[in-house]
C-alpha cells in the first residue's frame, strides 16, 4: 500500500466518484484544509460586518477619496474580496475533485459515490473519524444513513434501494 491517497474514478463526463476507502484516505488533509477554510470564513463573515458597519454610519461618503475612514474601508473592501477568491478557489478545486463543502462551519462536506446503482454521497462531517453515512444526491444531512457493514456500498442494484 502507498503512502499517496488514491485517486478517486472519474465518470465520463460527470464527477469523481470516490469509493469509502478513498474518501477516508482523503479526510486528514480534507481536514486540515476546513479548519483553515472556517477560519477565513469566520475573518470574511468579521470583515463584512465592519464594512456594513461603515457603510451605515458614513453611506455613500465612506467612498470618497478624502473621507477619514476611505483607507479603512479599502483596506477592509481588499481583504473581503481577497479572501472570498481564495475560499471561492479552494471550494471550486474541492467540487473538481467530486467533494462538495455543505458547510465550512461545521465542515459537512459530501463526497459523490455510486451506491446501488445510483448516483449518491458519501456524507462526512469534521470530527467524525472516518466515512460511516451515505444519501441520494436529492437528500441532505437529515436523510444521510450508515454504510453497510461490509465498509463500501455496492455500485451495482441489490435489493436495497436508496
């Protein structure tokens, strides 16, 4: 066995489609990439709230060039689109790779599967040790299941149905 992750399958024309033992190699860096992602997340959410903030106190002045806080607020407007271009990439490069990011909060993420013939999810959640739930590409979190003991799911139909 390599030390490398896999490399999930790629559907012609579609997305990756990972297999539960590609997905859990992936988690560690996945892992690491969303709590930095969260943390950009949490500093853009604290940036826009300070530019809403200017904006209602000062309207439309707090654009003029010789207004007192035009260098905060440029400095503030540069960071927020600064760091919605790198969370927008980085979430983009994941989609590429057949990874969805649901929530950089709570780091749900869904990686896309074959399961009983269907296109389906394999769902993880930062914190969660491994990959244990899958759900049809129509439902979320509330309707994600657990694998079936044997550690994958069966790409072809079997007499359970998603």
């Amino acid at each position: 066995m390599t030390d490398r992750p896999r490399r999930a399958r790629r559907l012609p024309g579609g997305p990756k489609v990972w297999t539960v033992e590609e997905a859990n190699d992936r988690i560690e860096s996945l892992t690491d990439l969303l709590v930095g992602l969260r943390s950009w997340a949490v500093r853009l959410r604290a940036i826009l709230g300070e530019l809403g903030r200017l904006r209602g106190f000062w309207g439309t002045e707090i654009g003029s060039p010789d207004h007192p806080d035009g260098r905060i607020h440029l400095r503030l407007e540069a960071e927020r689109q600064r760091l919605t271009r790198r969370i927008e990439d980085e979430v983009q490069s994941l989609f590429a790779e057949g990874i969805e990011v649901k929530d950089l909060d709570t780091g749900l993420v869904d990686f896309y599967t074959r399961a009983f013939g269907d296109m389906s999810y394999l769902c993880w959640q930062r914190g969660e040790d491994q990959v244990g739930f899958y759900h049809a590409l129509t439902e979320g979190y509330r309707h994600r299941r657990p694998i079936p003991s044997a550690g994958d799911l069966p790409s072809t139909p079997t007499h359970h149905s998603v």
